[in-house]
C-alpha cells in the first residue's frame, strides 16, 4: 500500500509510542506526509520516535504526558499544536498490560488497565475534537483495539474490556461528531510480528519482546489464515489511510489488520473421511 503524500499538510499526534505499534504508526503517519506530535509517558520513548522521524526527513515532536490526566492532556495537544501546527488526525493507542482475570486481578490494576485505554482515549479526543469545532475544521481519530476486544479471553480481563469499550466508543463518536465532519475509526491490529520491535528497541537501547513472546508469537503465525503476522508499519498503513480523504466517506467502522484473525471460526472440524 502506498500513502506517499496522502496527509501533506495534517499534523497528527500519535498516543503511545512504544518500539513496537505505536512507534510503528507515528513513523508511517510521517512517512504519509503528516508532522507528528510523538505522546508517551515515557519521554524517552516519545523522544525516540520522533528522532526517527525526523531521522526520515519528517517533522515531529515529543512529549511526554500522563495520558490519564486531563490536565496533562491538554498540556500536550497545546504543545505539539505550538509546535507543529493544528492537530487535525489523533491515533489513540495508549496501553497498559496487565494479563490477569477476575480470580486474581484486583479492583486497583483494573481501574488502572481501564484508565490507560479508555480515560486517555477519551481525554485525547475531547481534547482535539473541542478544538476543531472551535475553529470549524474537519479531522480525523482512529481508536487502536485489538482482536482480544473483539472475543473473550480468559485471564485477560481487564485489557479485553477497556478494547471492547473503544469500540463503541468509536461508534458513539462517529455519530456524535460527524455533523462537525470529524471522523472516527478503529483499527484492530492482532498478534505483530516482532521484527520491526526487535529492531527498534535494539537501535533504542530499550527492551523489547522477551523470549516467551516471540514463541508464542510463532505459534501464532501458524494460526492466522494468512499465515503470517502483520507488522507495525501494515498497522501504519491503514492508520494513515483512515485518517485520509481516501476515507472521506468512512466513519464509524473498524478496520481489522490481523491475517484474517477474525474471519476464522471457531471450531476446528475433522478433514473429510477422517474417523
């Protein structure tokens, strides 16, 4: 897919900016052409990406923000549009991991789990989208899920929910912010070939996926119809597409990214003649 120029003139600001995803789709929002405001709470890590932009020939900016504080948020959104210009197009994909369920999670890590991902989505939002309709211009948000928001998994109870609400968030956005013409997507990325973190996070100096991770992310390459995983910058891709006027019609959908993931049933049925 090629998204060469398609957001010249957009600044955009990327919400979590680990080696993995969230750099991943920062880097291909620049590549597209937009300048990219670079929020994690770790500065270092916002510091990175956007050095890896503007390592590219893009422009960007760093800040770091505690993404669950509304008077941080609007710190930041003010920072990068004194930076950068007018934040138009927000990817939320600020994230938490904390794979627990309700037999040994408490209410502490789960109040905590859903601030990350619902609390900073929301903030974000509120944020850019007050000031587009202050200043009676159009954007764009995109809402980072996963396909563990689309289907129950055991254990992981409190990530699975807060992704689960981004979806109807995203819905109920849509429609609120469509007379403004905003638009708002979701795009759900699933299990990531690590390739593109391992060598980031080697060039960063930070860490990245551990062992167990990239043997369980082996497995499951095996399991996705397409046979392989996607990577960061396929997420960056449609992230950039959503945010386009290639898009100018869409709003209020996810956009699965995940080989297929979904697509597949459930069930496992014997080949044909097999006892």
């Amino acid at each position: 897919m090629t998204t060469d120029g398609i957001l010249a003139g957009h600044t955009a600001l990327m919400v979590g900016t680990s080696p993995n995803i969230g750099a991943g789709i920062a880097i291909e929002l620049a590549r597209a052409g937009a300048r990219v405001g670079c929020v994690d709470r770790d500065p270092n890590l916002a510091a990175l990406t956007a050095k890896d932009i503007c390592d590219g020939g893009g422009q960007a900016h760093p800040v770091g923000c505690d993404a669950t504080d509304a008077a941080d948020v609007a710190r930041a959104v003010g920072e990068v549009t004194a930076a950068l210009g007018h934040v138009d197009l927000l990817v939320n994909g600020a994230v938490v991991y904390a794979v627990k369920g309700l037999l040994d999670m408490d209410l502490a890590q789960w109040r905590r789990q859903l601030a990350v991902m619902l609390d900073s989505a929301f903030l974000f939002s509120s944020a850019v989208a007050r000031r587009l309709v202050a200043d009676g211009r159009g954007g764009a948000i995109v809402n980072l899920i996963s396909t563990a928001g689309h289907q129950g998994e055991a254990g992981n109870i409190g990530y699975a929910t807060a992704k689960g609400g981004l979806l109807n968030m995203t819905r109920s956005a849509a429609t609120e912010l469509a007379p403004y013409g905003i638009r708002v997507n979701s795009l759900t990325p699933t299990a990531t070939d690590p390739a593109e973190a391992l060598e980031r996070a080697a060039r960063w100096g930070v860490p990245g996926p551990d062992d167990a991770t990239r043997a369980s992310l082996r497995v499951a390459q095996t399991q996705v119809p397409l046979g392989r995983l996607p990577s960061p910058s396929h997420y960056g891709q449609a992230a950039a597409f959503l945010c386009s006027n290639a898009a100018q019609m869409i709003t209020g959908i996810d956009l699965p990214v995940d080989a297929g993931s979904l697509a597949r049933y459930w069930r496992v049925k014997p080949a044909p003649g097999a006892p």
